[in-house]
C-alpha cells in the first residue's frame, strides 16, 4: 500500500489520532547528528522513538582532484553550485575558506598578515550561484560570517531533487553548461541524471561517504528481544500497529532490509532444532514505513512493503504522515 500526501494535507490529518499513535513505536533511522529533531518531536507527539541509525558520516581525504576542481569553481567555469547536506556545506566551506587563504596569503606582504587573517572570513565571494538542497544545509552557509552582500544562498521550495529541477537558476542550464556539486558519495541521482540528459556538464566532490554503524545490527536485535520479551513470545499484531520505520535514503533503507533479513535468518536457523518454535522477529513486511521521495518509494514499493512518502524531512511533516497511516 502506498499514498503520497502532500504538506497541506499532512498537517490536517496530523490534528487527528493521537490517543492511536500514543501505542505506536516509530524506528527513527537518520544519522545520529541528524536525529535528534525528529525523535523530539515524535516523542512530544506522544511516540515512542526508538533509534537505530543505518547511516553513519564518515569523512573523506581530500584529493587533489578535489582541490583542482575547487580552484575551477572559484575560477568562474561553473553556473552554478549545488549542496545537498549540512555536512557537504561545513566541509566544502571549510576547503574554499582555506582557498581564499592561500589566494591572500599570495597577494599581501607579511606586514599585512594580520590584517588579513582579521578579515579572511568576510572575504568570502561565491563567483555561481549557490545552492542549497533543504534549510538545514542553508544556515551551515548563511551562519558561517560571511557577509550577506558577497553570496546569496538559494533554496528549491521542496527540498529534493524535484525541486531543485524546478528552480530557474537549474531550469535554465542548457548544453555545455557546467554545474558543480558539493555532496556524500553516492546518493540521488536524479538531478544528475536530468542534467546530463540536457547535455549539462557535472562534476562533484565527495566530502563524505555513509556507511553502516557497526553497532547497527547489535541495536536492532536488542530492540527486538525487548519486543519479544514484552509481548511474552506472543503475537500482538492484532492489537498492536506495526512498528513505523522512518528512512531518507536508499543507501538506509538497503542497510535496513539486510539487517532485518540476517537476524531473521539467524533466529529461523536458532529455532530449527525446536519442537516448539518462537515467534520469529519480524519480516521487513511487519513494519511500515515513512520515505523520501519517489525513488525511495519505488524500492520499498518493489519489495510491496506498506509506506507513504512525504517530499521532506520536516519532523512536523513525518509525524503528520505517520497519524495518517494510523488513519
């Protein structure tokens, strides 16, 4: 089952249902830097929150690859430069700063270093615009001191990537044009694809990877004994609604299923030797889920999981999504 709602809508159905989703238990699997908001906000909500992250921010070495295409951007070859994570934004702001050191560094005699080291900060001239996907990952650039008249930070109104393609600045790149993107290794890619369609140029820069928390499958299956352990090896599904899992990437939601699907196996293979078997923990089917976007949508709707989607990752927008599914 599948439904997609847009905020409006959201927010009405958000009104209803709370003595409901006071027994319901929502598995919040965003990065831990990234989590907090939204397990506060359900649990003011009255959820119970339960986080098992599935992605975890693992910086990447600089390469001068890096570097040269920094130097490029900075140079004038790119329309455009796009970002799509708060952390994308720290560590690409990070290396540019350094830039304009060392481009500083090159135009002042050393009686003036002091000077510029007061005032490198505010010196700071983004030569394309920039772009950033979601409000998060804007207040990384518009906080960092930089004075207001060198850059404009743009933002789409959706925070995706069809809203990024619905942006003038994105709508008018036509063939042979250049666009820069700051980002994590992997990731949507339907903004890129789009582009080079269109003929667009696209080069990117990693600054991160996400990969899985060794601890993840560790605190999956601690939750699931507390599960098992409380219903008393019995099956409360009929009185229980399923566990709402709350996932943002593909690269999350893949993490996820392989972590459901080994300790399901490990339990199944535990039980064989049983004349009395358990119940056995849950399928990725005894869940249901909250997801982002239409590509994470299509995997979990080709697994024919139950889930909506929503086109942000606003706490108040997930938590108006999960009262619906409790509709």
């Amino acid at each position: 089952m599948s439904s997609t709602l847009n905020h409006a809508q959201l927010i009405a159905n958000s009104q209803s249902n709370n003595e409901s989703s006071r027994k319901q238990v929502v598995i919040n699997t965003r990065p831990v830097e990234r989590a907090a908001a939204l397990t506060d906000h359900l649990q003011a909500a009255g959820l119970t929150v339960v986080e098992i992250p599935m992605l975890t921010l693992q910086p990447r070495p600089t390469i001068e690859q890096d570097m040269t295409l920094m130097r490029q951007w900075l140079a004038g070859d790119y329309k455009a430069l796009v970002i799509v994570s708060p952390t994308a934004a720290a560590s690409g702001l990070a290396v540019w700063q350094a830039l304009e050191d060392e481009r500083q560094a090159q135009n002042h005699d050393d009686d003036n270093n002091n000077e510029r080291k007061d005032i490198a900060i505010n010196a700071l001239q983004a030569p394309s615009y920039l772009i950033a996907v979601g409000e998060a990952t804007a207040s990384v650039l518009n906080n960092a001191k930089i004075e207001a008249s060198n850059y404009q930070v743009l933002q789409p109104h959706i925070a995706n990537n069809e809203g990024m393609l619905a942006m003038p600045e994105i709508e008018r790149l036509q063939a042979g044009d250049k666009l820069l993107v700051w980002r994590g290794l992997g990731g949507r890619r339907l903004l890129v694809d789009t582009l080079l369609a269109r003929g667009v140029h696209i080069d990117s820069i990693a600054w991160y990877e996400r990969i899985m928390p060794v601890e993840a499958m560790d605190q999956y299956e601690q939750w699931l004994q507390g599960v098992l352990a409380r219903n008393g090896m019995q099956d409360t599904s009929a009185s229980q609604p399923k566990p709402i899992v709350v996932v943002s990437s593909g690269t999350a939601f893949e993490h996820w299923e392989s972590i459901v699907r080994a300790v399901a196996e490990k339990a199944l293979n535990q039980e064989t030797a049983r004349e009395n078997p358990a119940i056995l923990p849950y399928k990725l089917s005894d869940f249901s889920y909250v997801v982002l976007g239409e590509r994470l949508a299509n995997m979990v709707a080709e697994q024919q999981l139950s889930y909506w989607r929503v086109e942000d990752l606003a706490p108040e927008t997930i938590l108006a999504a999960i009262h619906a599914k409790a509709c």
